[in-house]
C-alpha cells in the first residue's frame, strides 16, 4: 500500500493538484467508502474511520454525500 500511495502522491504533485483539493478529495471518497462499508450507517463508518459520529455528520453534510 505504501508504494501505491507514494506513486499517487508523486503523480499528483507532477499534474498540478493543490494539496487542499487532493485532501478534500480523499476524504470524500474514504467516508463515502466507510459508509458503503457499515450499510449506511453513520455510527458504524465513524466506528470504522476512528471519528466522532458528529465529526462524521459534519463531513458528510460538507462533502454532501448520502449517507
């Protein structure tokens, strides 16, 4: 995993892709993927990403995901 991440980081320093933009970007697509993960259920991807539930509810409100 760790060659995968340095070789997406490389890459997304060599396009151009402000560091703000690729972090927002992560972090929709890993609640988005916690959600998919616990049926929908914001206690469970908060379990499973190590967050508050409400810190949850926050981001998905921010990123506008369906939860």
């Amino acid at each position: 995993m760790r060659a995968q991440l340095e070789s997406l980081v490389t890459e997304l320093v060599a396009k151009g892709v402000y560091y703000e933009d690729a972090r927002k970007e992560f972090e929709r697509r890993y609640i988005e993927q916690a959600l998919h993960k616990a049926e929908g259920s914001i206690s469970g991807a908060a379990a499973l990403m190590g967050v508050h539930r409400n810190t949850l509810t926050r981001k998905i409100a921010e990123y506008k995901v369906k939860a």
